[in-house]
C-alpha cells in the first residue's frame, strides 16, 4: 500500500474516534438531562443509542486491526494503533456508563426529588469536558493538555464525594429516602468512572508521544524537574523510539 493511502487509513481511524467520542458526549449529555427533567422518552432514546456506540467501537476495532496485520507498522504509527484500540474501549464503556444513567433514571420513575440536582450536572459536565479534551490532545499530541486532565479528575472526585456524603446524610435523616439517595449515587458513580476513563485517555496520549505510560505522580515529578532545569518550556516532549 503506497505510504500515502496508509496515511489516509490512519487519519480515518483518528476521525472514527472523533465521532464515536461525539456519540458518547452526546449520550452522557442527554442521559444526564432525562435524569434532570425525568424524561423516560430520552431516557429510552439513549439506551436505544447505546447500540450504535458498540458497533462503531467494534468498527473501529476491526479497521485498527485490519491495518495492523496488513501493513505490519513500526514504532510511532504501532503506538497510535495500540492507542485507537485503546481509547475505542474506553469511549464504548463511557457510553455504557450513560446507558447506565438513562436506566436508573427509569428506575425512578416519578418519585420526588430528594434536592435540586446541581453537583451531579455539575460533575457530568466537567468529565465531558474531560472527555472532549483528552482526545483534542490525543489529536494534537499536547502532553501537556493531556497533563490537564489529570488535574481535572480531582474535581470530579472531590464533587462525588460531597454528592456521597449529602446523600448519606439524607439516609440517615429519612430511610424513605434511603432507595433515591442510592440511585443517585449511582449516578454519581457513573459519572466519576467516566471521568476515570477519559483520565485513561490522557494517559495514552504520553504513550502515543512518548512510548511511556508513567503514573500521575511520575509523569509530576518528571515536568517538575525539567522545568527546574529550563526543560520542556512549550509543554511537549519529543516523540522517542520514531
């Protein structure tokens, strides 16, 4: 296959991506939304949609692949396969955790509110914004963007544990709401894992970049100390193994 036409496969496999994260963030949009408004019609349609998720995911396995055993590539274009496979994972089980929401949104049918829902909005709007990040820095190959979204995650995670701790407390109060207060924080537990996950994509783009995947406190340490030393001041580092 002329290197040309190869190029070509391997920029359709980063633009599949990009939908399937568009499908998701819409899913998680909406399933947030039909929670809010307890719209069981949206809660269906994205449970509905959740179908067409895994077949792109699947789709985007198989062109990965398909590329792997026909062309045989080699460092930097091997990592960005490795990676697409990777991430298609990580967006089809984001998209599960959305499906996850519209169900239990279902589940609470048109029982009261125990409060106003602002922090779990609030979460799911940050672990998009996340989401939608991490793969603008898979795109571009910004370590650094993708260093942002790790700080991010502690948002996320310090929002689910006021949300758990509220929620507990309303428990206490009243065990009549010990059933909604479990629901929601299912909810909320949903959203923190697809903040994890986009996480997972950030990681994967210092993988792409750099054939590394250190933990959030190596990869600190290691900016740390270059940018002591007057190291890495435009916030990349030079592809290795290319």
């Amino acid at each position: 296959m002329p290197r040309q036409e190869y190029v070509q496969r391997l920029n359709e496999l980063q633009d599949e991506i990009l939908l399937v994260g568009s499908m998701v963030d819409k899913a998680v949009q909406r399933a947030v939304e039909a929670l809010r408004t307890r719209d069981a019609a949206l809660a269906q349609a994205v449970i509905d949609a959740d179908d067409d998720i895994d077949a792109r995911q699947i789709q985007l396995e198989e062109q990965a692949i398909d590329i792997m055993a026909t062309q045989q590539p080699m460092a930097s274009d091997l990592r960005q396969l490795v990676t697409a496979l990777h991430v298609a994972d990580e967006l089809e089980r984001m998209g599960d955790y959305a499906e996850g929401i519209a169900k239990i949104t279902l589940l609470m049918g048109e029982q009261a509110p125990i409060k106003p829902l602002i922090d779990i909005p609030r979460m799911a709007d940050i672990a998009r914004e996340m989401m939608r990040a991490s793969l603008d820095a898979l795109v571009a190959r910004d370590i650094e963007a993708a260093s942002a979204v790790w700080q991010r995650d502690d948002e996320v995670d310090e929002l689910y544990e006021q949300v758990y701790r509220e929620l507990v407390t309303h428990m206490i109060a009243d065990p009549k709401k010990i059933e909604r207060a479990t629901y929601l924080i299912w909810v909320a537990h949903n959203i923190e894992r697809i903040a994890d996950r986009a996480t997972n994509i950030a990681e994967r783009v210092i993988f792409v970049s750099t054939g590394q995947i250190p933990t959030r406190e190596e990869w600190w340490d290691k900016r740390l100390t270059e940018r002591s030393n007057g190291d890495g001041a435009d916030g990349r580092l030079p592809p290795v193994g290319v």
